[in-house]
C-alpha cells in the first residue's frame, strides 16, 4: 500500500515538475514544443548514470549504458517518467490554448 501511494505521489510530483519547467520554457523561448523534444534527453540524463562528456568521449560505452538503462526500468519508473511526459506535453496546450486567446506574452 506504501508503494502504491508513493507511485501515485511520485508520478504527479513528476507531471507538475515537468509541467512547470515546458511552461517557463515555452514561454521564454517562445516555442510551444520544446520541452516534448528535450524530454527524452532528460530522461537519457536519468537513466543511464554518467557523465554526458561521455557520450562524445567513450560513446560506445555510454550508448551501451544507456541500452542498458532503458531496458532495465521498473515499471514504476516507467509510470513516473510518463507522468513527465504528459506534463511537458499538458503544459505544450496550455501555452497554445493562451496564445489562441489573445494572451501575447505567451
């Protein structure tokens, strides 16, 4: 019951996380989308547990490892990691959704 509940929190703390960063990003950089294309590489940077340097210095290694990550998640960080994806993507239409309202600064 502790885990399922800690899923449930871990999962919405994830979607407002993510949310809230597409949001302040899509409305400096006036680009509605671009947190749904920098998420995978969030999740990249969560997953695979080494230094980005790596990837232009030993990129077999690190492309290995990250194989190895993403095969390797649990289903609850899979779940987790979802519910940032449909943040970045909720905050994408809300930014649309404002600019189509006359809303200029966003």
């Amino acid at each position: 019951m502790t885990a399922l509940l800690q899923l449930i929190i871990s999962t919405v703390l994830f979607f407002v996380l993510f949310f809230g960063i597409a949001f302040i990003l899509n409305m400096l950089l006036k680009s509605t989308w671009i947190m749904t294309v920098l998420y995978p590489f969030v999740v990249f940077a969560i997953v695979d547990r080494i230094s980005t340097a790596d990837y232009i210095l030993k990129p077999k290694f690190a492309f290995s490892q990250l194989v190895r990550g993403l095969t390797h998640m649990m289903p609850a960080d899979i779940i987790m990691l979802s519910g940032g994806l449909v943040g970045a993507i909720t905050a994408g239409f809300v930014i649309r959704n404002l600019r189509r309202s006359g809303y200029t600064m966003f």
